[in-house]
C-alpha cells in the first residue's frame, strides 16, 4: 500500500510530466511568428562573406619566408624565392578552401578564404571573421602573398608571412 506521502509524489510527477507532454505538443503545433527560417546570428558575428580572392588563385609551391621591419619586405621576398628547392604546398581543400597550417600545429588542415566588410581578406578556419586563429592577407599580387596572423602572440613571432609562387617544375 501507498502512503500519502508518497502518493502525493506520485500525483505531483504524474502531473508534470503530462504538463510537459502538453506543453510539447503545443509548441510544436504553434504557427511561427518569425518572418525568416534562419537562425538569428550571434551579436556581433556578421554572416560569413565571400573573399574577393579565390582559393584557386593560392593553390599552388610557394618559397616562403617571413619579417617584422617593413624595410626588410623585398630582401625577404627574394630569401623566400630561394625557398622553392623546398615549397610550401598550399593544397586544394575538399570543400573549396586551402589546405594549410594554423599557428603552432603540425598537422594542416582545410581553411577557408573569407571577406570582410570593410574589405580585408582572410585565411582562417569557420567563424567569424576574423577570428583569433586567422591570417589577414596584407597584400596578393597573383605573385606574391603576405599575411599576417590576428592572434597578437602568433604574430610577433611568426611576423609578416611572404609567399613567392615558385616556377612551374620544367
């Protein structure tokens, strides 16, 4: 036999799961008062924009190199030129991005080209843009890549990423 104490738990759980099958089935019948099917964004975190280079475009055996002084650009794009017995490959990714190395890893992985509004492209995993493990591309002449990493720590040590695509193998 029951005792009241327990039959009033009983009654009180019986009554809060029908309460929540009720509650729902309601929500799920309600007709949508929102105008959109889209999730709403995070504040603060624009939809991801397309960047005005294209992954193909980067693709490809680059020479690589880097630097901090600004006046050390052209001497280390001829140092990175001297890089092509041994390339940096840029790779094709599976979904339209590149393949390429974050900061501090070993192993590359897929990243996207994203834009921005105020014009800036980058290189960088999903997410906003742009996002701590992003790269800013400062300049792309077709010949010549520079990035530079948001993150401050990367950027102070890495500097200002230059890529000269190497000639094609004869």
């Amino acid at each position: 036999m029951i005792s009241s104490c327990n039959a009033r738990t009983v009654a009180s759980l019986a009554t809060a799961s029908a309460l929540t099958i009720f509650l729902g089935a309601c929500s799920s019948t309600l007709p949508s008062l929102s105008s959109s099917s889209a999730p709403p964004t995070e504040p603060g975190e624009a939809p991801e924009m397309p960047a005005t280079i294209r992954a193909d475009e980067i693709v490809g055996r680059w020479g690589l190199a880097s630097f901090q002084n600004p006046n050390d650009r052209a001497r280390t794009e001829a140092a990175a030129r001297g890089q092509c017995k041994q390339p940096y490959v840029i790779g094709a990714g599976t979904s339209g991005g590149v393949v390429m190395h974050l900061a501090d890893q070993a192993t590359p992985q897929e990243l996207r080209l994203k834009g921005s509004p105020s014009g800036k492209n980058y290189i960088g995993p999903a997410g906003p843009t742009p996002g701590e493990q992003d790269r800013e591309i400062v300049s792309f002449d077709g010949r010549v890549l520079i990035t530079r990493f948001i993150d401050k720590d990367a950027a102070v040590r890495y500097g200002n990423m230059v890529y000269v695509r190497c000639a094609p193998r004869a």
